[in-house]
C-alpha cells in the first residue's frame, strides 16, 4: 500500500461521507411537516 493509495482512500471515504451528510440534510429538509 502506497502513501498515495492511502491518501486517496481517505479523501474518497470523507467525499463518501460528507455527501451521505448532505443526502440526509436534503432529505429531512425536503419532507414536509418536519421541523427541527
């Protein structure tokens, strides 16, 4: 395993992360009758 496959991993796996994130923001924000 290389430096560089690692980073790469990481990057891919907080974009992974941050993007589930906003789906669940959207998501809630989106359905009606909900408020936080």
């Amino acid at each position: 395993m290389t430096q560089n496959a690692s980073t790469i991993r990481t990057l891919l796996r907080a974009v992974r992360a941050e993007a589930a994130t906003m789906a669940a923001a959207r998501h809630r924000f989106l359905r009606p009758g909900t408020r936080p």
